[in-house]
C-alpha cells in the first residue's frame, strides 16, 4: 500500500484545488469572480499533470483525482449556470453527455471481469471535450454568442469520445476463459 505521503503531492493538491474552486464558483454571484475563477480551474487543469510528469510524480491516486475534480468541477458549473438561466436544459445535458457516458463506463469496466484490469487514462478526445467545456463556460461571461456552437461542437466530440472510450476497452479486453 503506498504511503500517506505518495497522496500528499503538488500535483494532486493542484487537481484537488478544483474541488475548493467548484464550491467557490456556485457561491459567488459577481461574474468577473467568476471569471477569474473560470480561468485558475483551467489552468489548474493543465498544471497538473505538466507538475506530475515534470517531477514524475504521476500516480494512480492522481490519475484517478484529476477526473473526478474535473468532472466535480464542470458539474458544479453546469448545475450553477442551470439554476441562474445560463444555460438550457438542453445545454447542460449535451456538455454532460461525455461526462455521464464515461461514468457509464467507468462502472460496467468495474464490473465485468475480464474489462476489470483496463487502466483509464486520458485520451485527445476526452481532452478536447473539457477544454470545450472549459470554453463553453468561458463563453457564457465574455461571449455569449458563441455558447450554444462551443457546445454544439462539445455534444460532437463528446459522440466521438464516447466510442473513442469504447473501442480501447475493446481492443485491450481480456477476453473470458472458454468455457469448455
């Protein structure tokens, strides 16, 4: 078992940072704190894993927390820009779309046996797809003309994501022991 210390690391407080910028973005209402807000949890987003190949502190524990911020964090925004009449109903669902089909996949990888040792790990399309986002939210306080194509063009990298996310589960099954 790794030790306390392999948890404490810069990188993982950079991700785990976004956890206290979500609960910071919902509570105030000032759109320029938003703003600012907005533009840390982005650069956050890269910081982190730039700090944990920079100092090959990369581990399972950061991998793992730097989606679950992220995905903390975007839902945060979504639910807070739903609530004041940002965004539709229909927005908020097509920039979740990737985030909730990923969770899906998370589980049934969980679950089903030989999709049990498939390690999850970034992929262009996933990337994409938050930076999107990231821009959609962006686009509410600066632009806001350009908000419904940024996640117009999310929705569709999302689609692409999703079956990006299948096809390497996929390709690197372990396929069951024949039963015989």
């Amino acid at each position: 078992m790794p030790s306390r210390d392999s948890y404490i690391t810069l990188p993982n407080l950079v991700s785990g940072s976004r956890f206290a910028l979500a609960v910071g973005f919902v509570a105030v209402e000032a759109m320029p704190v938003r703003l600012v807000v907005l533009v840390v949890a982005s650069f956050t987003d890269v910081l982190d894993g730039w700090l944990a190949r920079r100092s090959k502190a990369t581990s399972n524990f950061g991998a793992l927390l730097d989606p679950v911020a992220d995905r903390v964090f975007v839902l945060a925004v979504v639910g807070r820009y739903l609530a004041d009449g940002l965004f539709t109903p229909w927005q908020a669902t097509a920039l979740l779309f990737r985030d909730v089909m990923s969770l899906i996949g998370w589980f049934v990888a969980r679950n089903v046996s030989w999709l049990r040792p498939i390690p999850f790990r970034a992929r262009w399309p996933g990337k994409v797809v938050t930076a999107l986002q990231f821009a959609s939210f962006l686009a509410v306080l600066v632009t806001p003309s350009l908000v419904t194509p940024l996640i117009v063009v999310a929705f569709g990298i999302g689609l692409v994501a999703t079956v990006d996310y299948t096809l390497m589960l996929w390709r690197e099954r372990i396929p069951p022991a024949a039963s015989g």
